[in-house]
C-alpha cells in the first residue's frame, strides 16, 4: 500500500479470511476518500463485524443465568413434594420420605450449578476473546487510514535499494568514463 498498489492490496484483503481482512477490504475499497471519511468507514465496517463475532456469546449468557434458577426451581418442587407428603400423614412422616425429598433438592441444586459455573467460564473466556478480536479490528481500521492517508500524502521520498544501486551504478560508469577521458587527453 506504501507503494500506491491499492488494487493487489484490495484482491490480498478480499482473499484473506476473517473480520480483521473484511474491515481492510471495505477501506482500501474507497481509498480515495479524505481521512475523516476513512476513518468513519473503517469504523462502520468493524462495527459490522462485531454481531458476527458475539453472536453465540448470548446462548452462552442465558444457559449460565437460567441453569442456577432451573436448579433452584428443583429445589422448591423437592420441598413441596416433601411438605406434601408430611402433610397427608398429618405431620408425620419417616426420616426416609424426609431423606428423599432433601436428595431431591440437593441434586437439582448441584446439577443447575455444574451446568451454570462451566458455562459462565467459557461465557467469560470467549467473551475476552471477543473484546481481543475487537480491538484488533479497531486497531487494523486505524491502522489501515493512517497507511492509505500516509501513501496519499507521501511524495517520492523513499528510495530503494535498487534506486540507489542504479545510482552507484551510474557513477561509477561516470567515474571510468571520466578517467578514461582523462587518461586519452593526456596522451
């Protein structure tokens, strides 16, 4: 892109995978336009890519709240079934139907538990992932504008090497041919 090749650097974005590549893509697509504008188009497209990349991330939410209260919910209908049973033996009831329903309750409150910690776990750790991927593709859309506005505004103050080989090049032929001039006057 330095060097002003905006249509290799267009089809080498629109081949690569990713939303980092995509937010490149939609960039170097208008190119042409002044930074301000850039800046808001490469900030448009990484808001794009942003629903792509936390779209299971929800899922991942809901299970981790909802498993607690399912497991709660287990627990209240083991306490009822408990209470139910006291209450249709008159207050009386064996330490096995007591036994029983406590069982109950602890068994939904363990499995809404074991459901909810691991999910909320990898709800976090791809949630990092997610502000990571974010950021990289709010960093790559800066970056990008500040490389195409940089070439735009960049006169041809870069030489390359085969530049400067040309010109070592050139003067040493100089140099002989000067030499040999010198070299036949005197004779």
């Amino acid at each position: 892109m330095r060097k002003k090749a905006y249509g290799e650097a267009l089809h080498e974005a629109a081949r690569a995978p990713g939303p980092v590549a995509r937010v490149a893509h939609a960039t170097l697509m208008r190119h042409h336009l002044p930074r301000t504008d850039l800046r808001d188009i490469a900030r448009e497209a990484g808001q794009l890519e942003v629903p792509r990349i936390e779209k299971n991330l929800r899922a991942l939410y809901t299970v981790a709240l909802v498993a607690p209260l399912v497991g709660m919910m287990g627990t209240v209908m083991g306490l009822i079934e408990t209470f139910d049973g006291m209450q249709e033996r008159a207050g009386f009831s064996s330490a096995k139907m007591i036994n029983d329903g406590v069982h109950e309750c602890l068994i939904t409150t363990a499995v809404g538990l074991m459901v909810a910690v691991p999910t909320f776990l990898f709800y976090m750790y791809f949630l990092g992932r997610a502000k990571r991927m974010v950021h990289r593709i709010e960093r790559a859309g800066i970056e990008m504008v500040n490389v195409i506005c940089d070439a735009r505004e960049a006169t041809s103050d870069i030489v390359s090497f085969g530049d400067e080989a040309k010109q070592a090049r050139m003067s040493q032929t100089q140099a002989v041919e000067e030499s040999a001039s010198k070299s036949s006057s005197e004779q």
